[in-house]
C-alpha cells in the first residue's frame, strides 16, 4: 500500500495535517494532498500520486518585535479553496476510512467473498419468490404503497410511565423505506409527470414523512416542522447531517498564548489539525489526537477551549470594543464569557449571569482556568435583570431554546420535543430578549447592541422573537458583521416578517458543518418605551371604569333627592335646621 512506500526517520515528531515546507515559508492551506498515517509514520500522498515525506516546521516571526497576542497562523490560505477547512472535516473522516480499507484489504476480500456468495443465494431466493425483491428497478414507475403493507408497517403506541414506547407491528426493512424514499423523493420533483393516476399530492408527502420519521427515528410532529422549512432535498441533507457529529473545535486564548504557539506545542503532541477558516483568527479544528484533546498541559493551563465554531459567531457579531460594560445574560459554561474577555484584553467589565447555580461552577472554573479577570459572576433570573442592573453598552443573549440546531449532539430531540416545547421556550425568549434590550444604554458612545442567538432552526424560537421585538422596543436589525450564512426568513406560511430580517443569519449543519444556529443584531436608538407598549399594558376595561362611576354618582344623588322629596315636610324642616347649626359662624 501507499502507506508502506515511505517512512521517517527515527526520532521525527509527528506533525499536523497541513505543513510548513521550511521556516521561511507561509501556513499552506491543503487543496487536494492527502495524508496517509501507518504506524507513526507520516508521508504526504501528492495529486501525482508520488509519495513525499513530511517535514513541517512552523514560521516564525521576522520582525521579532512584541506584538499582541493576535492571531497570524494560518493567515494566508490558498485562493482555489472553495471550501472552509471546517468543512472538509467530513471528507478527512472519508480518507480516513480509505485508509482503514487499504490496510485491511485481505480481511476485506474474504468479506467480499462470504458477501458475493450470500447474494447469489439471496438472488436464486428473489428469482423463487418475487415478493422479497429488495431493489426498485430504474426504469420502474415508483408506487405508493398498498394498504396491506401500511398496516404491515404500522406502529403501535404504547404509553409507559408517561413516555411514549414506539413498538412495530412486524421489524421495518431499512432498505425498503430508504429505496421508497428516493422513489417519492424523484415523484415530488417531476409530479405531474410522474405520479399515479387518482393520487394527490398530499398523499405521497405523507407517506414520504412517515417513511422519514422511520428511517432516521423523529418524531412526526418535528418532521413536519421541518420539512415546513427546508424544500425535500435539502431536508435530506440536513438529516444526515444530523446522523454525523461535527468536527471537534477548539478556540485559541489569546490573553495566554498565539495560536501558532498553541497548534505547534499540539502538532508536537501527535494532534492532527488545521486553522477553522478565513472568517476565525482564533479557531482550530481537531481531525485527530493521539492525546485527550480535553486534558493536555496546555488545556489544564487555559491556553484554549473546548468550543463549537458556531459558538464563535456571536461573539464576533457583537464585536465588544475595550473598557466597555457587557452583559451575558445566559453565560454558562463560560465559552461566549471569556472570548469577550480577551477581546477586550481584560478591560472594562463583563457581568456573567446564568439562572441555573450549578451551571455557574463550571463558568467560575472556566474563567480561572483562562485568565480572565475583568468578569462578575452573578445569578439571577434574566427576566429581572434591568432591575438589578442596567446601563450595558452591549448585551450577548444566547437564550435557551429547544436545541434543533445539535441534534447530532442530542439525539433526543428527534423524539422528546412537541408544539408545547417550542411555544414554552418562544415566551421565555421574548420575555429575556425585551429584558436584554432594557439592560442596554441607547446613549452609549460605543455601543448601543444586542446580540440575540439560539442554537435552534425553528421560526417560533428565532424570526418570530425577533419580529416581536422589533415593535415592542425602539431598536432595529444592523448587519452582523458574518460574511457567510443564510438569510433569516421575511416570510413563511402565512406570516410576514420585517423586511430587515434579511440582515440576521442562519447556520445548518448541511451547509456549514457546525451545530445549526441562528444570530441577529440589534441596534438600540431609544431608551424610552414606544407608547403601544403602554397602551397594550393598560386593560382595555379601564376607559370602562372611567366611564361608568358618573351615572351610578348621578344616580346615588338622584335616590337621595328622592328620599328628601318623600320625607315629612316637620322632619324636612327639622333636617334643614341641624345642618345649618353645624355651618361655622362667619367672622
């Protein structure tokens, strides 16, 4: 194999996936090189297919002068890639398999071979009975399914201590629903053409979101959710995005270390890793350790953490400037906290706030660990928060939400999540989100912002809150400052959005390998409350009130003339005599 062409020599220090040629030379971003490991051993496999040895030294600085601790590595990138190296994460996972393939090739062909023997069998069985045909001829028109094989198929429901226990009637066959799914899918794309005589639409959208919630395990109600807000295709995609985790990330701390101190003290530790992309100036991607990546020298001594790459886009959308007053109203575990912190260099003041106690101890631990020092932890109910403290130049809200955007770090959510569950969390996040924009000062001479983010992709919990916000707070959308990601929506279903909704962004894990995330900025311009706020705070029983005391006045004065008029003209007169006595005497 390719693997045994080449070896190093004895003693050489294992190196990142992508390298440096000499020490004069630039970070080089991969293209189409492949790197094959085999014992230790590192060569690089060129596009030629010649094997060259690797021998990658960092650059170091020509200048020597004392710079701040900003982020150079892996600065200059390679104009033809298309890609962010985040992204080809998935293919290295794939080069990698081919290599575990190429080393066990004779293991692999006695595989084949039992396997070729078993689909001749299956293949004489399926010429005996036609009915256990797995694969659907191309040229054959794909058909619904019949009754007998819905009910073959159907699903019992069985309640258990309150949860919900899916228990089929008969195994599903995978293959099948998959081969239908393909099927329907190409019938939607051309329906006219292809579809059954006497067929709705409606009818092969349910059985292709019933064949959906079987193969990759949700729950119909957040089926149909999705496929609300992704066309067909791409909805595949975003599923088995979800069947695969993302790349494991880590975020240089630049108030300790550069970040090509970090990758060459990791690289000499057998990491195998990469600069996260042009758009991070701190990120690194792991593809591989030969070491804990959460429990190296340098994590113990807060040179970096352990953070999503979307996790980093917040930050950087509210772009905190230095000596400023910050809020992180929703903190834990400390990430977002302490990428503020050194972006402003451990000035100013960040207040970290969390609900949750216990949450706040990995969030004291974390700040320790990296070095921050302007930061105060505190814990309070968000809701509350602009009467315990206010006057922020800026506000980071990463609200709690249903979490549809890391599935494929919490499978649960397929199934364990309903209408209720997203209305529950949209009121908690319009209740946080107008908290946020009070905490902010409008007269603030740097800022005036507030970050809104969630880690979910459904309207309710992000263009919905927003929108929300919009007409109950003087604030406005401004441009988050992200090159890349999608549009928020201005419009779905039946409901319309503001215009600038275009100006918030949205991530998938389909599209941009990370964890599906949703980011809007607003730009605070009043600190006085619109007056359609107060006018829908006040009942709309109160004209009511104001109307109706006067009459049941009148009315009371009217009985008790009427009173006066029937008393006894002795008893009138004698009334009229005691209130005169009491009058007070005229000087």
């Amino acid at each position: 194999t390719a693997a045994g062409a080449g070896r190093q020599p004895a003693g050489q220090t294992a190196r990142g996936r992508s390298g440096f040629s000499d020490s004069n030379s630039k970070w080089l971003a991969p293209a189409k090189a492949k790197k094959i490991q085999s014992k230790g051993n590192h060569v690089e496999l060129s596009s030629d297919g010649e094997v060259e040895e690797g021998n990658w030294e960092m650059e170091e600085e020509e200048d020597g002068s004392s710079e701040e601790m900003v982020d150079d590595y892996g600065a200059s990138s390679s104009e033809e890639e298309e890609l962010l190296p985040i992204e080809k994460a998935a293919l290295k996972q794939k080069s990698d398999s081919e290599e575990e393939e190429e080393e066990g090739e004779e293991e692999e062909e006695e595989e084949e071979a039992a396997e070729s023997t078993s689909k001749q069998k299956m293949g004489q069985k399926e010429k005996d009975n036609p009915d256990l045909q797995l694969n659907l001829d191309i040229d054959e028109q794909f058909k619904l399914p019949t009754n007998e094989e819905v009910e073959r198929e159907d699903i019992l429901f069985i309640f258990y201590d309150s949860l919900m226990v899916l228990l089929p009637a008969e195994p599903p066959d995978l293959h099948v629903i998959h081969q239908r799914i393909k099927g329907n899918l190409e019938v939607l794309q051309d329906f006219v053409v292809k579809r059954e005589e006497g067929r709705t639409r409606q009818e092969y959208l349910a059985v292709l979101r019933r064949d959906m919630a079987a193969y990759y395990s949700y729950s119909d109600f957040l089926l149909t959710k999705l496929m609300d807000i992704f066309p067909l295709p791409e909805l595949i995609n975003f599923l088995e995005a979800n069947e695969v985790p993302r790349p494991v990330t880590i975020r240089t701390n630049t108030l300790k270390t550069r970040r090509r101190d970090l990758a060459q003290a990791l690289i000499n530790r057998g990491v195998n890793l990469d600069p996260l992309g042009k758009w991070s100036k701190t990120g690194l991607v792991i593809y591989d350790s030969s070491v804990p990546i959460g429990a190296t020298p340098e994590y113990l001594a807060g040179h970096y953490m352990l953070q999503g790459a979307s996790s980093l886009l917040p930050v950087m959308a509210l772009a905190p400037q230095e000596n400023e007053r910050i809020l992180d109203m929703c903190c834990a575990p400390g990430g977002k906290t302490s990428y503020i912190a050194q972006l402003m260099k451990n000035t100013g003041m960040i207040l970290a706030n969390d609900s949750n106690a216990e949450r706040l101890r990995s969030v004291v631990g974390n700040l320790h660990r990296l070095g921050v020092t302007n930061a105060v932890v505190s814990n309070c109910d968000g809701r509350q928060f602009p009467k315990v403290l206010g006057g922020f130049d800026r506000v980071l809200l990463d609200a709690p939400c249903s979490g549809t955007g890391v599935i494929s770090k919490d499978p649960a959510v397929k199934t364990n999540k309903d209408e209720k569950d997203i209305l529950r969390c949209a009121h908690l996040q319009k209740e946080l989100i107008l908290s946020a924009i009070d905490s902010v000062n409008a007269a603030s001479e740097t800022g005036g912002y507030i970050v809104y983010c969630t880690c979910s992709i459904m309207v309710e919990e992000n263009e919905w809150v927003v929108d929300y916000a919009l007409k109950k707070r003087n604030v406005r959308l401004v441009a988050t400052g992200l090159d890349f990601g999608k549009e928020g929506f201005t419009r779905f279903k039946d409901r319309r959005f503001h215009p600038s909704l275009k100006s918030t962004r949205r991530f998938y894990p389909h599209t941009h390998n990370m964890d599906g995330f949703f980011i809007a900025k607003f730009k605070k311009f009043s600190n006085a409350i619109p007056q359609a706020q107060k006018e829908v705070a006040t009942p709309s029983a109160v004209p009511d009130t104001v109307v109706e005391p006067p009459p049941k006045k009148k009315k009371l004065e009217g009985s008790k003339a009427d009173k006066e008029q029937k008393l006894p003209q002795p008893a009138l007169k004698k009334k009229r005599s005691l209130q005169s006595q009491r009058r007070p005497l005229k000087a």
